[in-house]
C-alpha cells in the first residue's frame, strides 16, 4: 500500500482494479519462493530408493508427475534427474519418452525462470556431487539444465486454491512446504484435491513440516513417516 501511495484498503482495491500489474506484484510479495534442486536430500533419497522404482514398475502408457507450487523449477527439475538417472541404470532410455512432469505455481515471474532453466550455484546446495557433476554443466558461473532432462517438465500457471487439478490421473504429486501457509479448512480440501487427481496407488509427498490431518488420514497410507511420503488408499 505505501509503494501505490495509498492509505485505506480500499485505496489499494482500486489500485488493484485499474493496474493489472499491480496484482502481480502483490503475488510475488505475498508468496515464498524458497527452494533449491534436492533440498532435504533424505527425502529425495527415499524416493529415488522407494517412489521412482515403483513408478517405474508400473508400465503405464504415461507416468505422471505434478510439482505443486514447483516455484522456479528446481523441484520437477530434480524429479527429472531422478527419473533419467533410474532409466540410465536400467538402459531404457526410452522410457523417458512416457515421462510427463508438470510444474505449476501462482507466480508468473518464478515460471518464467523455470522454462529458462538458468541456476546460481546456491541453488545446487543439496544436489548430491555426482549428480552436480553429471546434471549441472557450468557456463560464466551458471548451471543451465541439460536438454534431455528439461524437455522432461512443462510449467503452467495453476492456482491451488481453485482445488481443480491441472492433471489427473496422476502416479506422484510433489507438494512440500506450501499447505503450511493455508488455513485447515483449505488445507482439507487440497488433500482431497491430490486425492482425487492421484491414480490409484499414486504417490503423495509433502514438506518436513507437514503432514496429513483430519479426514485427511484416511485417504492415503504412510510410505515413510519420517519424510512424508504417503501413498493413495
């Protein structure tokens, strides 16, 4: 309100309806866009060891996979390793071909960074060396995505409170660190949201600092506690 220069909430409502930009500016203050490729490896760990080879067993015509509030990318991006590094051991390069990863997020300009694929070396802070190595070739002090793993990910903008899934039918859904800044109520309804988009026996992990409530509980099974991993029931 002080950078338009207003002094009621009403002021900046008008300001809201007269400067579509101004909309997009309030997002990018409102929202948190802290992330990094990997971050709490332990729990990449346990999905690499448990999640990506069920995926992989599947044999589905696709496999699905939607980052939810994916920010700049590095989350579907770590995704995409994951899931080329697993097709590399088992030599079914393929496979890569069935491998759908969606990114969604509020923030328009944090999108734009995804599709450019471009990182500071911060943001390869948890990234696992061997994977840095193979994954992350370095120009001028910046990581730029290899080709085959980005053209594994698409970016789209999705409100998750409109709880209408972008996808469905889908094998895992990636939603860490974001339901902790909405109400329980909202909170209610995305679960049932990534209930409803999962296929059976889909996959759900949210952020360390979270976990299922209520209703919640009963919709899906633990695969691990600690890292909340759960699976759809």
């Amino acid at each position: 309100m002080r950078a338009k220069r207003t002094t009621t909430a009403d002021e900046y409502s008008l300001a809201l309806d007269t400067d579509p930009r101004e909309y997009d500016r309030l997002i990018r203050s409102l929202t948190v866009n802290v992330t990094k490729f990997f971050r709490n490896w332990d729990t990449y760990s346990v999905i690499q060891s448990t999640v990506v080879p069920a995926l992989w067993e599947r044999r589905e015509p696709e496999t699905r996979i939607w980052s939810a509030g994916c920010s700049s990318g590095e989350e579907p991006y770590s995704m995409g390793i994951l899931m080329h590094n697993h097709a590399a051991e088992k030599r079914e390069a393929r496979r890569l071909e069935t491998i759908r990863i969606l990114g969604t997020d509020i923030d328009t300009d944090c999108l734009g960074e995804a599709e450019r694929a471009v990182y500071a070396a911060t943001a390869l802070g948890d990234t696992p060396p061997a994977l840095r190595e193979r994954y992350f070739p370095q120009i001028a002090g910046l990581h730029t995505m290899l080709p085959e793993v980005k053209r594994l990910a698409s970016f789209e903008r999705s409100d998750l409170l409109a709880y209408e899934p972008p996808v469905v039918d889908v094998h895992l859904i990636l939603c860490r660190n974001v339901i902790i800044y909405f109400e329980r109520e909202a909170q209610d309804a995305l679960f049932a949201t990534f209930h409803r988009a999962l296929a059976p026996g889909g996959f759900l992990v949210l952020g360390k600092v979270e976990t299922l409530l209520g209703d919640a509980r009963s919709l899906f099974s633990p695969v691990s506690a600690r890292e909340r991993i759960f699976r759809k029931i």
